[in-house]
C-alpha cells in the first residue's frame, strides 16, 4: 500500500504538472460514451492536455474507468491517479426521486440512505466524486433547477444538505469502500435568477444571502462535505468564480472550508461573457485569485496560468495551495494506494438495481408524494371497479429527472406496468395526448422525440380512444405534467404550468366523466388552475425515477398512505411568483381586511394555492394545543414546546408537525414565521403521541441591524402544526 508525501510530490511537480492538476476535461475526450452536461467549448483540448489533466467528469463504468486510469498511469511521471467526477444526482443506476421530491419526504434518514445507495453503485463503478447535493435555496418555479433543490426553506435546506453528504461520504474515511466525495453547489445563490431565468443575475441583500441561502452550504461543510461547486451567477454583480469575497472570505475564512473549489462548467471562461475579464489569462489570474482550485472544461488555467507566474502576475503559491487541495482530495480517497479504489465490475452486478435497492426507491419514492386534493375517490378499491389510466406518463417511462444521467429507461417502471403488476382487473390505459408539441419535442427531448413525433400524428385517435375509455369507467386515473427535459438546467419556463394539450385533455376526460384522479409528474410546482378545482384527488408524484410506477399505484390502491408535505408553494397564478411563506409583514399588511391601502392583489388573493409544509392523508390527524414548560427564558435557558398528535383516523399514517417561530419585533423586519423543526410521526389508527421540540436561544438568532449574528430580547411566538399556515399557537418572552 503506498503512502505518499503530498508535499514532497508537490516539490517535485513541474509548473506544467501542477497545473494540469487543476483541469478537468469530461469523459467525451477519453471515449465518446462521455456525457456531456454543458455547452462544447470552442477551444477543444489537444493530446497533451488531456494527458495531463488531473481529473475527469461524466464517464463512469468500472471496466472502463480502470482502463483509462491503468492508461493514465503508466503515463503520469508522478503515478498522480485520475479523479472520476460525474452528476449522481439521484442515483446512479437505481434512480430515485428528483431532490425536491426527496425534500417532501421530510424523512433525512430515508434520503441519506437513498444517498449511501447512490454512493454504493456509483463507487462500484469507478466514480469517486458526485456533484450533489445541490442546496440552492427556491422560490421561483419559472426556474428549471427547483428540481435538484429540496426548497424554499432554509432548515429543511440545511437538514437534508447534511443527510445527504453523509449518506455519500460515511463519516469514517472517504477511502472507505463504497464512499464518493460529495461536491455542495452552486455556492452562491444561484436559486435566485432574476425571472426565473437560468443563470440570470442575482440580487441578494447581504442579509437575506447569509441568513437565508448560505445555512446548507455551512450545513453541509460541518457534515464534511469534501468540496464545493462555484455558481454561474453574479453576486452584487460579481461572478462567483472571480468573487474574492465570496470564495475566500465568506466560504473559507468564515465558514471554514478548507477543502477543494471547482468551478461550474466553463464558469472561469464566462467571467469574459460576464464582462469582468478581458480575456482567458485575465480569467484565470481571477478564478486562481479568488480560489478557484479546479477548472471544469476550459483552457483558462492550462494555456494561461504559467505565463501568469512566470511573469509574476500569479504568485506561484496560489498555485501550489490549489494543487495540494487536489493532491489532499485523491489521498483521502485512497486514490495513491488503490488508484481503482472501489471500481469492480462484480460489484456491479450485485449493486446495481438489485432487489434491495429497488424496494427502498419504491419506499422512498411513496414518501415523497404528497396527496394534494382527495374528495374521497382515494384509495381506489383494488376489485370492483373500472379503471381507465389515461394520459402521457401512463405507459411510457419517462418518470426519471432528467439528472438521471446513468439511469435507463428500461429499467423504469411504468404506472401501467405497475398496474399490471397489482393484477388489478378492469383496467384499460391510453396515452389520451402528447406530451410535449412535436416542435418543442425536437429541442427539449431529442431522445424521445420519435415517440412524441408518433403521438402528434395520432392525436385525434389518441383523444377518442381515451375519451371512450373515460366514458366506459367508473373511475379516471389521468397521468399528467411534465416531460423531464422541462425542467432542470437550462430549463426555464415562463409558464409553469400544464401544456395546452393536456389541460385540453382533461377537459375533454372530466366531461365524459367527471371522476378524475389527476397524477402529477412534474419537476416544479406548477400553476394548476381548474384541473386542481374540478379534480376529485390530486397526488403530486413528481419525477420518482426506476420504482415510481410502483410507488405511484401503492398510494393509489392504498398499499401506501401518502405523507409528503410540500417544500416549495404551489401559485395560484404565474402572477404571484416569487411566493413563499416565510416572507414579510410590509407596513400594511394584508389580512383580508376591507379597503384599498393594503399590499394586495386586486385580481388574486396573495396566498398560495398550497401552501409549504402541506400535505393529505389517508386518515387525520389532531393535534393538540401548543404547551409551554414556560413562558419566558433567557438567553442561557430554553422552553419545551410541545402538542399531543393523535390518528383519528382508521388507518396508520404518518404525520409531519412542523415548528415555526416568529420574532414579533427585530432591529430589521423579521419574516412573518420560519420552520424551526420538524417531526415525522408514524401512528396507529387511536394511537397518540406527544411531540416535543426544544427552542434555544440559537433558534432566534438572526443579522440584526447592525449586521451581528444574535438573538434580541422581546415577544415571539411560536406554532406547531401540519403546515406552515397552522394558527396553533403561544407567545412566549426572550429575556
Ligand atoms: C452543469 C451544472 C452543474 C453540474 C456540472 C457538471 O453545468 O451547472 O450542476 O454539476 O455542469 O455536469
């Protein structure tokens, strides 16, 4: 087993090994199976690059990626073995539901298993690093990347940016078998583009930055998180890649972190696009200053930076600090003993979707669904009925994120193959319309565009042939939302809603029969409109990857009850975006009160038409008052606060209490409640519980105004409930 002096190989590296060190080119220039998650650079790397490269991302397969680093080695002067990087992002082969869905499970132990899984079978093949999790903070479902997010909510942010990093690193070595290296991103503030728009510029107050996006970057660097992803965006107009402040500042010397950067795809070279670098030389001086250690995709570093420290305009120390971190990175991984560490092509066959995996992505994939609307048409009884399936999520399987970078279609399982599986009888399935318009199709979804280009010459046939079905039913299952390339990067919509040919299909469906359960497989919240009014139930599926036809039909035939709650606010209309709950009272607050002067809409209310922390049951829950062990404490003491939850229902089910606090008077205003806590409680139908959550003085800290971190004394309240509009409430005084 070899042990390697890192600062002695550093000694010995030559300028040009040590940059090479810091570029990372993606598999494409190893073979062409590389997949390629970004725009192709115009520069393209030559033999001597690639061969000196340091890392390599988007190539995974054990066989192949020992081929490739039995090749580099033989090569490398120095025996430094290759990084493997790709975007695992929910799961490698086993392909769970997209983050955001794993968000409304509200379950971190669940997720940081889905995570450890994720590790297990991309470790097996080959990777040692995966970009995820990504934690920007969301409030615009315009924005295609609210699907890789877990919401609009810093602590649950915070809670599964933890759960997540442990899941893939372990806390006990990196070198560990089946462990990769966890990359947090987009660091900083990349959620919130300006309209929605995907790299849009952001306009953040420090305050709002550091107290309500920054948390689940620290979250996870105290989970231990290797490394850290640089954004695209600009921050008070500075590109995150050339931003001192931000990646040395902020992110090093405040938060402590002491492990590698790596930028964004191409990031070092757009700071020419952003207009603050005249050139790739003038990028690198500004990426390598500002303490970017790894250049993803571009000749920024590896065709500029020598001259830099020749010159003198690079001080060559920059340069030794960013390789050591790299260096630092393979050694705990154990990349100098076993530069293959856990790439095993048996190991593959075993792991990858094996029985196990598949049954916990379908127990995951049930807990992130949240039951949106039932007028008791759910659970379907699994005999007596007549079931039409209808609509374009119904046979195919196109139910993965489209993050599922490694997963196959193949593998997937459709709502009717599910169905099928149940051997539930009297069931009939048609696709109903298109999912997408053929012209859409052919940009957004190339690899399914010969289905959709087939739906788009039948579409008469596909309407008849559902509306008969409908007609001949006593109950509608109408699969509808979102082909997966609608959202995820560079996804952005303008209307966050349901295709025309889809709201027209349901239309046509409910006139022939009214009992319509609508499924969503979507990748952001979308403006429902009517289809949520005249529904009789409505379950938000999301995009629930390999298991999620299965997961879909247990809910349905009440195998599962439903527990998510949402993470992110479902608009009423496109209008009132950005929404979410924890925002601010203004000076003439609304609360249905007569009379103009009031921040309103003349035309909408200003609520959601779902709020955050919402979600149905199968059965009900009651939850008792709020109790209080006592109604004051000082900044040394804290209060328990605690309710009794009781399953009135007459099935088991689990039930998420969620804690908010608000400080009813700050130095600055303070939102009108944050989530401070949250339970997920399983009970029995009688079964009663009490929930207690413990509020500390920590809890009521916040940037006062004069920009210090603490809490202030005075009245807050605090509630307790099954979503973030509950009244249960109590005040209690901080001395
Ligand atoms: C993409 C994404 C980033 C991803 C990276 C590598 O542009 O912004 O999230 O990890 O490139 O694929």
């Amino acid at each position: 087993m070899r042990k390697v002096d890192l600062k002695k190989l550093l000694d010995n590296l030559s300028l040009e090994e040590k940059i090479g060190q810091l570029l990372q080119v993606c598999g494409y220039y190893y073979e062409i199976e590389g997949v390629v998650t970004g725009p192709q650079n115009s520069a393209g790397f030559n033999e001597r690059e690639i061969a000196s490269a340091g890392s390599v991302l988007g190539i995974a397969g054990a066989e192949r990626l020992k081929k490739i680093q039995k090749n580099y080695m033989e090569k490398h002067p120095h025996q430094i073995p290759l990084l493997f990087m790709a975007d695992v992002i929910n799961g490698y082969k086993t392909i769970f539901p997209i983050p955001l869905a794993q968000g409304c499970s509200f379950n971190p132990e669940l997720v940081k298993k889905c995570a450890e899984i994720s590790a297990m079978e991309s470790a097996a093949a080959g990777l040692h690093l995966t970009f995820s999790p990504m934690v920007d903070l969301v409030r615009d479902p315009r924005w295609g990347r609210v699907m890789e997010s877990t919401g609009e909510d810093t602590y649950v942010n915070c809670v599964f940016a933890k759960a997540t990093v442990e899941g893939y690193q372990g806390t006990d070595g990196l070198n560990k078998k089946g462990r990769i290296a966890a990359c947090v991103k987009h660091f900083a503030g990349y959620g919130a583009p300006m309209a929605g728009r995907d790299y849009n510029t952001v306009e953040l107050s420090e305050r709002t930055l550091r107290e309500q996006y920054l948390p689940p970057y620290q979250a996870a660097i105290e989970a231990g998180c290797s490394t850290v992803m640089t954004s695209f965006n600009t921050l008070d107009r500075v590109p995150s890649s050339a931003n001192k402040k931000l990646m040395r500042g902020i992110l090093r010397d405040e938060m402590g972190f002491e492990g590698m950067v790596i930028s964004d795809w191409a990031a070092i070279e757009e700071l020419i696009n952003h207009g603050v670098a005249q050139n790739r030389s003038d990028a690198a001086r500004l990426a390598i200053e500002a303490g970017v250690d790894i250049d993803m995709m571009t000749t920024c570093y590896c065709r500029n930076l020598k001259e830099l420290i020749e010159n003198k305009v690079v001080d060559e120390a920059l340069l030794d600090d960013a390789v050591m971190r790299v260096l630092q990175l393979k050694n705990d991984l154990g990349l100098f003993e076993n530069p293959f560490k856990d790439a095993d092509e048996k190991d593959e066959k075993t792991l990858i979707l094996c029985d196990e995996h598949r049954a916990f992505a379908r127990k995951l994939a049930a807990e992130t669904m949240v039951l949106l609307k039932n007028e008791g048409i759910l659970p379907i009884p699994k005999k007596g009925k007549k079931i039409a399936f209808i609509g374009p999520h119904t046979s195919r399987r196109w139910i993965c994120g489209v993050w599922s970078i490694f997963g196959e279609e193949k593998d997937v399982i459709s709502l009717e193959q599910a169905v099928r599986n149940k051997k539930i009888e009297n069931v009939t399935f048609s696709t109903g319309c298109p999912i997408l318009k053929d012209t859409d199709a052919l940009e957004l979804a190339e690899k399914d565009c010969t289905a959709i280009a087939e739906d788009n010459a039948n579409k008469q046939v596909l309407l008849d042939e559902a509306i008969l079905q409908a007609k001949n039913a006593d109950v509608v299952v109408l699969s509808l939302g979102e082909h997966p390339a609608q959202s995820g990067e560079a996804s952005s919509r303008v209307e966050p809603a349901l295709d025309a040919q889809q709201i027209e299909l349901f239309n046509k469906i409910y006139e022939a029969n009214p009992n319509v359960v609508v499924v969503l497989f979507n990748g952001r919240p979308l403006v429902l409109g009517e289809i949520f009014e005249k529904a009789k139930a409505v379950l938000e599926a999301w995009l629930p990857g390999t298991e999620g036809g299965n997961a879909v039909a247990d809910i349905l035939f009440g195998d599962e009850n439903p527990s998510g709650k949402l993470t992110m606010s479902f608009p009423r209309h496109i209008g009132q975006i950005p929404i979410y709950y924890n925002d601010f009272k203004t000076g003439r607050p609304y609360t249905g009160n007569k009379g103009k002067y009031f921040s309103k809409y003349i035309d909408c209310p200003n609520s959601p038409l779902l709020p955050f922390g919402y979600g149905l049951s199968y059965t009900s829950f009651e939850i008792s008052d709020v109790m209080l062990d006592r109604d004051s404490m000082t900044c040394k003491e804290s209060i328990f606060a605690s309710v009794r939850v009781k399953n009135v229902g007459k099935t088991a089910g689990k039930e998420v209490i969620q804690c908010y606090i608000r400080d009813e008077v700050g130095s600055v205003a303070r939102p009108v409640r944050e989530l401070k806590g949250f339970h997920k409680v399983e009970l029995q139908p009688g079964e009663e519980k009490e929930i207690v959550f413990e509020i500390t003085e920590e809890m009521l800290r916040f940037y006062t105004i004069d920009m210090e971190y603490k809490s202030e004394p005075g009245k807050f309240t605090v509630w307790i409930g099954s979503s973030s509009q509950t009244q249960n409430g109590r005040e209690f005084i901080l001395i």
